[in-house]
C-alpha cells in the first residue's frame, strides 16, 4: 500500500511486518490445525500478571485506490523470526512472504474523512456459550462451494472509495479445562442456567433418579468435549472504514463471520461511529486487545465476551486467505502470482474511447470484479454499417435493451428507424412511452398495430421504381423475386422448389402481368391470380412483347393437358398462400390512386421518423409474411435513394438508416435479407438482428447463419447454450471455444458478451462483457415512468398518432379477404360476432370443451384434425387425444419435447360451463367467454404450467389461444368483467366478480379460496407472488439441509384470523419464516402496516415481503417508515435507485424484499 501524508492517527516508529502474497494453491487443513500449534508455543510465553502475553496481529488492508495488503506482525519484536518460520510452515512454498518495514495505522485516508467501524465477538444463547465450538477451518475444504470466512472480510474492504483495515489481535489463552469440566457437570445436572439453579434449589432433585437430559444440553455437552480447552485462542477482531460512505460499509460488515456460526455459538458484529469509531482506530493502531473471560464471575454468566475464543482447529478461520479462495475482485486488488484464473478483463480505457459516442447503446463495460464502469459502451453510427446481431434467450433483458439502443439510436443517426415486432410484447409500447418522455411528442412516429390497422404497401408496383430513374426491367425482376421470396418462405423451400415448373409459371405470369405494352406498372394479387386463370382456362398465354416469356408459355400450353393442369395447379396453390391469408391478401391487393393512403419507405429514409411495425398477436405465417414484404420493400426504397444520389451526384454518405428485426429466424431464410446483408454497407444500412438462439438461425439457413458469424461485425450475446460455432467465433488466444461457452452459460440476466468492430487501421477490442444500461425515461419499469400527468399528454398524443397514421398511411384491416373456399386465419383476425339464437343447437355449436380448434399457436410438426377432434402428428400421421398428454405423446412421437417452445403449446382444455341457451343468451362473444373462462384456470391454477404457467408467462399467449383480438379483451377490460393489471413482470389480466357471473364460475371454499387455498378475490397477480416465492422457499429453504424450514404451507391461517401469504415451519411447527406478497393498491398505507404487524407477531426468524417491481418495493418501504398511525417499522430507506438486492433490514416484520423480476432470475435462469 502506498502511504500518504495524510492519516487518521500519528505516525510512530515503523513496524515489521510479512507480506504474503498467495499463489493458486490452497492452504490445507492439516497446515493450519499444525501451525496453529506452533503458534500457541510461540505466544504463550509467561510474562508477569500486570504483563499481557504478545499478541500475532493480522491486517487484511485496502487503500482508496483499491490496493490489497495482507500481512502478519507480532507485538513482540524478539519472536518476529519465529513468526516466520510458522508462516512459512503454514502457507504452500508458491507463497510469496516479505519482510517488510510499516508505519503503524495501515488505514490511509484524508485525516478529516468520518469513521466507522465493527468489533466482534462471540454470542450464546446462554451463558458461557462461548465455550462451545465454531465452525472449524476443515469444514469449509470439505464444502468446495464455501468460501473461507477471511474471503468474506476481503469482499467486504472492497467497497469503492473506502479505504478500509481488518485487524485480528491473536493471544494464547490460558488452559482452561476446568472451566470446561464446571460446566459440563451443571449441564449433566441440569443446573446450567440461573433459571434451572433456582428451580433445583426450591425443587432438589431425586439424587436417585437416573439423569435426564436435554437435546439442548446435549447439544452443548458434545460440543464441550470436542472443543481443545489446552490450545485456544483469546481473538480480538475489528474493521475499520474512512470515508464518506464508511458508515454503510461498516453496517453491512457486521455479519461477515456468520459462516463460523455452529449451534448456538456465533460470531456477531457491532457497529461504531462517531466518537467510537475514533476509539476504535485508536485501539487498532495501539494493538490494544479487549479482556478475555477467565475465571472470573462475568465469565460464568456472560453471554456476549469481549473477544472471540477460537481452538487450533477453528483458528485458521480468522487468519488463512488463499489463491483459490478469493473471488476475482479480491484476487485483483491482492495481485496473486501469475497463473491465477481471471475473469474477463475490460478493454483498456484508451480503446473504448471509441465506443464513447452516442450511437447503439450496448450498455456499461463490466471490470473484472464485475462491476459496471459509469460510462455507456455504444457502437457509433461510422460502425454500425458492418451490421449487428443480439442473441440472448427468453427473458434475457433483450427486449429492453434493444428499446434502450434504439431510442439512443435515433438521436445518434440522421436517417430512419424502422422497427419490426412480431413478438407481442410491449417493445413497441415501451418504446413509444420512452419516445414520448424524451421529445414530449410523437410526432416523428408512425405505428402500425398490424392486428387491425395494416400500412397502406404497394407491393406489385414499380412506379416508384420507374420515378426514381431506375430501368424497367431492373425494377420489375425485382418486384419478382422479392414476391417470389415470401412465397418460397410461406410455402417452404423443399415444398415450394418441388415443382419446379410451377414457380416458373408464375415468374413469366408477374413479366407478362408488367408488360411494358400490354401490362400495368401497378397489379393486385387477384389481377394476377385472374391472369393465370384465363391462362389455364384458355390454354392462351397473355399478350406480351417479350419472347422469351411468350415462347416459355406457349410451351407450356402445347404439354399434355394432364401436365398442363398440374403445372397449373400447383401454380395456384403457391399463390394461395397469400390469398388464403386475409392481411396478405389485404397488402397485396392494395394498388392506391392519387388520392388513397399509401406508405412508402422512401418518404422517410432521410428523416429521423420512427415507424414501427407490431406484429404481436398475428399467426406465425404472417408475421413471416408481412416482416418479408416490409423488408423487400424497404431495401427497395434504399436502392432507389441511392439511384437518385448518385444522378445528383452525390459522394457523401447518405443518413444511416438503422432496421431492427426481433425474432429474426422467421425470416433466416430469405434471399432479400442475406442480399441486405452483404450488400447493405453501400446503400447507407445498419442492420440489427435479434434473436433467442443461435441454433434457431442455422436451422432455418445455414449459409446465412455463417455469413453472419463471419461477416456481421457487431456480436452482442447473452446466456446461451452451447453453440460451437458462436463460441468458436468469439474464441481469442486467451480464451478457446470451451473457455467463450462456459462463459456465455454464465452470464446474468441483462449481461451480453461484446464483440465488437474497429474503425480503419485500428485494432478490434477483445470481447468484453457489458450490462445492460437503465432503462430511458418513460419505460414503465425504469427509475421515472411517466407521471400522471404525462400519462394523459401521451395517450392524446397516441391517439393523435393513431388518427394520422390511419387517414394517410394505413388501411383498416377488412377480414372479408378471408373466404370459405381458402384456410382463412382464425376469426380473431376478423370482426368478433355474437352467436344468433338460432346456433345454440350443440351439434352445431363451436366447441366450448376445448381451445384446440381455435389457438393460433401450435407446436410444429403435428397439428389438430378438426374431423376427429384430435392430436396428429404430421410425419407418421399417429392421432392422439386432444389434451395434453395427447399434445406431449404427439411432438415425442416423431420428436423432441425439448426442442418444442413453451409458448407453441397451447391451452388444450377449456370447459365452459354455460349453456348452448346461455352462450347464445349472453352479450359477449363466444371468443369473449373463452378468454374469460382460460383466464379464470389460469388465476385459480387450473392450468398445467406447460400450458400456461403464470409464473412467468404472458397471457398474450392466453389471448392467442382463445382466438380473440384485442379490442374483444379491451371490450371486457371496459366494461368490468376483467382487470388489465398490465405487462410487469409480464401482462396479466384477472376476472371481478361481474366476470365469474357472466361465465356462470363461482368461488368455492378450499376449491378456489381457503384455508391452504388461497384469498377470496385473489387476483392474478397476487397467486404469481404467492407461486414464485412458494418455489423460492422450496428451493432455497426446504431443500436446504442446513434450513431450518422442514414444511412450506401457502396461505397459513393463525389463531387469530388472520393469513400469511406463506409460513416456512420448523419440525416443532412453529413459524420460522413468514412471506408477503404485497400487491399495491389504493390501501397500502394501511395495508403494508397490518401484513408488516402480522408477521412480527409470529416472531419469525425471517420476514420476506415479494412485490412487483422495484417501485413497489419503494412504495413499500415508505408506508413503513412514515406511517400513517402508530411508530416507524423501519429505520429507514433507500433511494429509488438503489438495486433491491443492496437493501438490508433485520426487523421482525421485514428482512428481505424480492421483486417477481428477481425471483423469476432465480428460478428460471437455467430453463
């Protein structure tokens, strides 16, 4: 450590001291159990009664710029030699040991810094608790994932900009065997506590009686004969801190030696400040050890010693740090031999100084500790030309770190941001709040709910083309081939090429159908499907001066006319795959005139407009469909704003225009997307794709997913399995494809690890980890969402938003596209209808027992037969039943169930308890009444958590399989038969009372509510609270051999009346641990005060309070700590941006607060 002028206390005459420096190998327990006693003959030493013997002191100390010191000093100079040689005994020879000269007061700070501190010492349950073992230095080998408790005291010096000392003053301690003996003998007579003197005094006992003991004083009986009372230790233990938050370091200290815990000896800390801080630091500077307990009347009834008493087995606890044993923040600070395993480092300063300007945002650099520098890692808008890909699973953060980028992106960028959705959600949604917060307008905003309001394309048209100076033919082979490309994607590449002369029909049909003589610039898909019918009907190819296409078609028509028809055919049953799809149809049979709304991309690429288009909630079809026109269309636009630049004469580089595309395997396999791609940098593009996992990338076009490892320069990747290929990109000579993929399997929610390009001439950073950074203003989960006031400034600007985007550039979604002769998608695409009273005849009536005929979700490779109301699969064609064990048997049959997406496994079972009289009697729709009754299972936990699991699931996917749309749930929502309750964690809705009546469901005790049930009115809500932290207390509590938590019962009634969302008991029964999960509503200030007095009446030993986010979580807290009646509960709180995981309570009614985002981390990481 390096000095400074500056200290704390007076600088005496200098001390020796041995630096030890660890290596990669561990100090064994066999080393400190025999040094332990070379040091007791070392310091055991007889001096005169007024003369204390010499004491071992050993410093663990961190200056203010983080530098780790530890080392060994002994008060007496004379055994400085012997101390060496114990040292030496003690430590492997790959230590490094230094003699070195230090003045004395090792903590180094500003003399007027403040100060604060921590003594320990051991605590009992009774008297003379003391004497009873600790947890011995062997056990923490044995347990590998334990760390050794001097490990803890370096992590907890290692607070930023606090410069801190661990001092342990180490003497002999007389035998004490008798002391030992003493009290074995009361506990063996049962006379141990004051309590049990007196009562053997009033009431002796039967000399005669054989003796009966305790499991208490057994515990301690066993505990006394396994202590050695010959070579102990009299242990003073300290910490110290200077600086301006040495107070907080200092209180979250106090528990660093609970691992010694054992029984009913602990060793606890207490906090000092102010005037006894400053005593503290005297006390270390001077040596000065506190009174050990001997013989004396406060040793016989103190339950709380001055010092800690430690034997040659437990010693090492306080003295031992080695290599293996520090994390990677203490081994950087400590700076181990070389040879020690480190994290990922960060790149040098001076290299990321180039990721410093506003641009993508990525998120803050993580050091080798894990800690995230302040400034933000972005690529800059000269980069993001070379593409970019961000790969990170379900629940990864990825969503809303896209959000975050994107939003930066905008104002970073002078062109267009085009953002494709088809994930349903909330991206869009969040990003027009946070769009909102930032410019107070959405002016610059287009979007597109393409559920009901679909943008007004032009598919077949090249006028644009044509107006922008493009040649004819250039414009119209590439109107073909971009339709030809989502018909190949639709229809499947195997399927679609199988028939080759049927693609070609079409081809020649589209250059016929765009004739420069005979043909229109602009045509509808049904012109086309009109032109090929008369082509087939009359076996007369159309007018055209092309000969090639004349020539091919007048072939065509001379074959066999069992050929004919067949080429024919398969040609109309390609395109029917967009006719079938009534919002395909819709945007391909869209032609505007002069005065109809149309949406071009080339209106916007050099503006800073945002357009989004949502596909949430559409069939996987279409969204496949829509995403392929929007890009084929946009990559159109860019080409001819490049025509136009270069007959301008134009060389500067044109507005960056940034694309975002979620779920990017969908598309994976298009020609128009890898022709972005590798040509996309000269036409001013920056490309990012999202998706869940690599594999889903290669599967669906392995030549694309290795263009994009070795072409797309940006990587940004979070936990995800093993992925040789990924892993082996990511790969540098430090670290090999196995060390990337361990990695990435490591990597938190909302870390990614970065791979990222370099400018020209200079050197590529290695890949480092970042984290995602905070959400903008406005995102309803970050530090300020929208006030209410802003809240109905944004809805009036949504709204606006909405009129303009319809009247100019949209058209209303018109369900009629959808016709019986074609596999129209399901009515949720179309305008919701009552049943007429005439339909209530049940051989009619659409199912009301089962989703199956109505999901838009469905795993592939089986599908439902609605003939036979059943599973099958569609390689061996095997039927199953239409449940779901059916479903399971069904993907195992010819598959893998883990390879099948959650969300693909619909509800199977509905049940619908009205009648055929009553459905047709009620005012809502039969879509209507199946949303509400899968929302009733899934909030009375009826439903299978593979079908739905409202721990962590959307019920967007709820909606999906109900076949409804969101104005029919926004329908119910208005008029009171639900509850939106919004998309945090995840959007949930529950059912009121008005919507059990209007299904004919009705609470039934210990059924729906109850005693080991649930509440009365329990919302979704709160049984996702209650079910995530029921799993957390199975997991970490009953599952737990050294919890004492042996039975988790839900809603546990006490004798009062009274609830617990859940209590964690004891083998006794009695409540160790008590849970609340509290939802916020308009009662809080009175209802967070009663559930905080409940739980502290049960005298649990922990009290966990669960809630939705972190502002409830502050919400929370406040109504505790400013009551509204009666004394504080809490102490206090911390600010809203403190990360929940760093409060710390330890009151009756609360010592741990969970978000349901934390829990959900905690349980699901690894699915």
């Amino acid at each position: 450590m390096a000095s400074t002028p500056d200290l704390p206390v007076p600088v005496e005459a200098s001390r020796v001291y041995y630096e030890v420096r660890p290596s990669a190998d561990v100090v064994t327990p066999e080393a400190a159990t025999g040094q332990a006693n070379a040091l007791y003959d070392l310091l055991a030493v007889e001096t005169g009664w007024r003369t204390p013997r010499p004491a071992l002191e050993v410093v663990v100390a961190v200056d203010a710029e983080g530098d780790l010191t530890y080392a060994f000093g002994v008060t007496e100079s004379a055994l400085d030699r012997g101390l060496e040689r114990a040292l030496r005994g003690l430590f492997p020879a790959s230590y490094e040991i230094k003699r070195v000269r230090q003045p004395t007061g090792w903590l180094r700070a500003d003399a007027s810094a403040a100060l604060a501190g921590v003594t320990y010492r051991s605590r009992g349950e009774r008297a003379r608790d003391w004497q009873l073992p600790v947890r011995p230095f062997a056990s923490f080998r044995a347990h590998d994932a334990d760390p050794i408790p001097l490990a803890g005291v370096v992590e907890a010096l290692l607070t930023p900009g606090t410069p801190g000392v661990f001092q342990a003053l180490v003497r002999a301690r007389p035998e004490w065997t008798r002391d030992a003996e003493t009290r074995a003998a009361a506990l063996e007579a049962g006379r141990d506590t004051l309590v049990e003197q007196v009562l053997d005094a009033v009431w002796p006992r039967d000399p005669t009686a054989p003796p009966s003991r305790s499991l208490a004083a057994e515990e301690r009986l066993s505990g006394l004969e396994e202590r050695d009372t010959r070579v102990s230790f009299d242990v003073t233990a300290s910490l110290l801190y200077s600086g301006p938050d040495a107070e907080a370091a200092a209180r979250e200290a106090t528990g660093v030696f609970g691992c010694l815990r054992r029984g009913p000896h602990r060793i606890v800390g207490r906090e000092h400040t102010a005037e006894r801080a400053v005593r503290l630091r005297d006390a270390i500077v001077e040596r000065t050890t506190r009174r050990p307990l001997t013989g004396c009347l406060r040793a016989h009834f103190s339950r709380h010693p001055q010092c800690v008493v430690l034997d040659r087995r437990e010693l090492a606890g306080l003295l031992v740090l080695d290599g293996p044993s520090l994390t990677t923040s203490g081994g950087r600070a400590l700076n181990p031999t070389p040879g020690e395993r480190r994290k990922l480092p960060r790149p040098p300063s001076q290299q990321l100084e180039a990721y410093r300007e506003p641009g993508l945002t990525l998120g803050r650099a993580l050091d080798a500790d894990g800690h995230p520098e302040a400034d933000i890692v972005s690529l800059p808008p000269r980069l993001q030309r070379l593409h970019c890909v961000w790969i990170g699973k379900s629940g990864a953060g990825k969503t809303t770190a896209l959000t975050t980028g994107a939003l930066a992106n905008r104002a970073a960028t002078r062109g267009a941001n085009v953002i494709i959705e088809p994930k349903g959600d909330g991206m869009a949604q969040e990003y027009l709040r946070a769009h909102y917060a930032q410019h107070g307008s959405l002016a610059d905003v287009h979007y597109f709910d393409c559920r009901t309001l679909l943008p007004a394309l032009s598919i077949l048209d090249v006028r644009p083309d044509l107006e922008a100076g493009r040649e004819r033919a250039d414009a119209v082979t590439d109107r073909i081939d971009h339709t030809m490309d989502v018909l190949r994607q639709l229809v499947g590449a195997e399927q679609f090429d199988a028939a080759i002369r049927s693609p070609t029909v079409i081809r020649y049909g589209l250059r016929a159908a765009f004739d420069p003589v005979h043909g229109q610039d602009a045509y509808a898909l049904r012109d086309l499907q009109d032109l090929l019918h008369r082509l087939h009907d009359r076996a007369t190819p159309p007018p055209t001066v092309d000969p090639d296409v004349e020539r091919a078609l007048e072939e065509l028509t001379a074959t066999h006319h069992q050929t004919f028809d067949q080429v024919m055919g398969g040609a109309a049953t390609r395109l029917e795959h967009l006719s079938a799809n009534p919002r395909l149809a819709q945007v391909f049979n869209h032609t505007p005139e002069a005065d109809d709304p149309v949406f071009r991309f080339d209106d916007y690429l050099d503006t800073q407009a945002t357009i989004i288009f949502d596909l949430g909630g559409l069939r996987e079809e279409t969204k496949r469909g829509l995403s392929l026109v929007l890009l084929s269309l946009l990559w159109s636009a860019l080409k001819r704003r490049t025509q136009r630049a270069i007959e301008r004469g134009e060389s500067e580089p044109l507005p960056l225009v940034n694309l975002y595309v979620e779920e990017a395997a969908s598309i994976a396999g298009s020609t128009t997307l890898a022709s972005v791609l590798r040509e996309g940098r000269a036409f001013d593009v920056s490309v990012t794709l999202a998706t869940q996992y690599p594999s889903q990338l290669r599967s669906a076009d392995p030549d694309l997913y290795r263009e994009l490892l070795n072409d797309v320069s940006t990587l940004v990747v979070g936990n995800v399995g093993l992925d040789r290929d990924l892993a082996a990109r990511l790969a540098t000579s430090e670290e090999d494809p196995g060390d990337v993929a361990n990695r990435l399997r490591a990597l938190r929610r909302g870390e990614w690890l970065c791979s990222l390009p370099a400018g020209f001439d200079r050197t590529e950073p290695r890949p480092f980890v970042v984290r995602s950074a905070p959400l903008p203003p406005g995102h309803p989960e970050s530090a300020r969402p929208l006030t209410a006031s802003q809240e109905t400034a944004y809805r009036a600007a949504r709204a606006r938003l909405d009129a303009r985007t319809e009247t100019a550039l949209g058209q209303r979604f018109d369900a009629h596209y959808a016709t019986p002769s074609t596999t129209a998608e399901p009515a949720s695409d179309a305008d919701p209808t009552t049943i007429a009273a005439s339909e209530t005849d049940p051989a009619t009536l659409p199912r009301t027992d089962s989703l199956l005929p109505y999901t838009t979700r469905f795993p592939a490779g089986i599908e439902y037969d609605a003939d036979r109301h059943a599973i099958r699969c569609l390689r061996c064609h095997t039927t199953h039943n239409p449940r779901l064990p059916g479903v399971q048997d069904a993907i195992a049959c010819c598959g893998s169930l883990d390879a099948v997406d959650r969300d693909d496994i619909p509800v199977c079972e509905c049940h619908l308890k009205l009648t055929p009289e009553e459905i047709a009697a009620s005012e809502w729709t039969l879509p209507q009444l199946r949303f509400l009754q899968v929302v009733w299972n899934a909030q009375s936990r009826r439903l299978h958590p593979l079908e739905y699991d409202v721990r962590r699931d959307s019920m967007v996917r709820l909606r999906e399989y109900t076949d409804i749309d969101v104005a029919g749930v926004d329908e119910l929502v208005d008029a009171g038969l639900l509850t939106d309750h919004g998309r945090y964690p995840h959007q949930l809705y529950s059912l009121t009372p008005a919507g059990r009546d209007a299904i004919g469901e009705h609470n039934r005790t210990g059924i729906v509510h109850g005693d080991g049930q649930g509440d009365l009115g329990e919302t979704t809500v709160h049984v996702m609270l209650v079910d995530l932290a029921r799993d957390y207390l199975e997991r970490d509590y009953l599952e737990n051999p050294d919890s004492t938590v042996v039975r988790v019962e839900p809603y546990y009634e006490l004798a009062d009346g009274h609830r617990l969302d859940l209590a964690g008991l004891d083998a006794t029964g009695e409540i160790v641990l008590t849970v609340e999960a509290e939802r916020i509503n308009h009662d809080v200030a009175t209802a967070v005060l009663e559930d905080y007095d409940k739980m502290a009446a049960c005298h649990p030993n922990e009290s966990i309070w669960v809630v939705v986010s972190q502002p409830s979580a502050v919400r929370v807290l406040d109504a505790l700590h400013d009551p509204t009646e009666g004394d504080p509960r809490i102490t206090h709180v911390y600010s809203e941006n403190t990360p929940i995981d760093d409060y710390r309570y330890d009151t009756p009614g609360l010592t741990a607060v969970y978000t349901a985002n934390a829990l959900q981390r905690r349980l699901f990481t690894d699915d």
